[in-house]
C-alpha cells in the first residue's frame, strides 16, 4: 500500500532557529513530490521536486528529494513566527493518479 | 483571480440531514478531487474526476457522491449526514496533476451533530 509518512509531527522552536523537516514515501511509480504550507485555511504550494539531488529554493525555504532512499526533507533557516503552519507533504502516484499526502508537521514559531 | 472557490464555508448538519458542497474553479483544470482532512491525518481522497462527466472513488468514498456535469464543477453530495463525516473538507483542481501542483479551495468545515 502507497504511503507517505512525515516527521516529527509537531515542532516548536524560537525565532531565528533552522529546522528541518522530514517526508519520507513508498509509493509505486513515483513521478513527483510535493511540499505545501497550511495555515488555518487552504494548503499553498511551496515545491515540487521530480529529480534526485536537486536543491529546490525560495528565500528561507528550501527543498531536496532522494529518490535512492525514498525521502525529501524541507529547511526553514532563521525562522519567523509567520512560518507557523502545517506542512505537508504529497506524492503523486503514475500508476494511481493520485496525490497520497502525509499527516502533515505542525510547526509552531515562538517570538 | 479566483482560483477554486468552495461554498458555504461552514455548515452544521443534524444526523440523516442531506447537504451538498459546491466546488467551482475558472482555471480550465480538467482534474478535480475532492479531500477531507481530519486532525492527525492529513488530506484523505474522498472522490475525484479527470475531466467533465466523469468521477472515481478516492480512498475514502463511502457515504459520498459527487458529480461532474460541467467542467468548472465538481459537487459533493451527502445523502444521510453522520457524525464521522464532521470534518474539513477541501476541493482541489490540476490541469494535469503529473506536471502541475493542484491548487486547493479555502475549505468547507462540516459539523454534523
């Protein structure tokens, strides 16, 4: 069974702390995995990584993938308290069609 | 820009009442899906559809129908509401959901007392 598992669930740090955050699959024929961000309403897209070893970046945040060990990891450096939010994580299945998304990683920012 | 636009935004329900969600988007997407998200275990496929006209079973169908008559829009039906299906549920659109990111509604949450 196609399964997507992140980690740690919750998280809470201090402004201006890095964390990282884990996302790791088994799913039949991967095509892409997908980072978004949800704070209270509707889950915005942040990356999509289809090849291995490619750095995704934008501003703070930043994304790679390991299609060898089956897991991509999100970075948040220098975090603010707006970062606060739910992160998931999603991959997208050729062989279903669908996207299999995770429990998700709340991450609370502490001024 | 309004994207994929999701009615109503709350809703409460008695057990047995019927009630059914609107999803709208104007991006010309073909896909369409239809999630409820639950605390502690993310997003979970209700019902999809790849293109006007048709629907398929996600991971979690039973007590839902939904319908795809035009393209724009994808409806969720509850026929007989219970409690278990008090939740969020969320409807998302793709153009083609191998190449490109799907793009969510702001949410309806559903309480069913």
């Amino acid at each position: 069974e196609d399964k997507v598992v992140q980690s740690p669930l919750s998280l809470v740090v201090h402004e201006g702390d890095t964390v990282t955050l884990n996302c790791s699959y088994e799913v039949t024929n991967f095509r892409s995995l997908l980072w978004y961000k949800q704070e209270k309403k509707a889950p915005t897209f942040l990356f999509m990584l289809t090849s291995s070893g490619i750095e995704k970046k934008s501003g703070r945040l930043s994304s790679i993938l390991d299609k060898k060990e089956l897991f991509s990891i999100l970075n948040i450096t220098a975090t603010q308290t707006g970062d606060s939010a739910v992160y998931l994580c999603a991959v997208y299945s050729s062989n279903t069609g669908k996207l299999i998304f995770g429990q998700g990683t709340t991450l609370q920012v502490k001024p | 820009n309004a994207g994929v636009t999701q009615t109503p935004k709350f809703r409460v329900l008695k057990t047995g009442q019927s009630m059914t969600l609107l999803c709208a988007q104007d991006m010309n997407h073909e896909y369409m899906y239809w999630y409820r998200q639950d605390p502690g275990m993310g997003l979970r496929l209700i019902h999809y559809s790849v293109g006007e006209g048709t629907t398929a079973k996600g991971e979690v169908p039973d007590g839902y129908n939904v319908s795809r008559l035009k393209k724009q829009n994808f409806l969720l039906g509850l026929e007989s509401a219970a409690p278990s299906q008090t939740s969020v549920y969320f409807c998302a659109s793709a153009l083609d959901p191998a190449k490109n990111i799907q793009y969510f509604g702001a949410g309806t949450r559903l309480s069913v007392l």
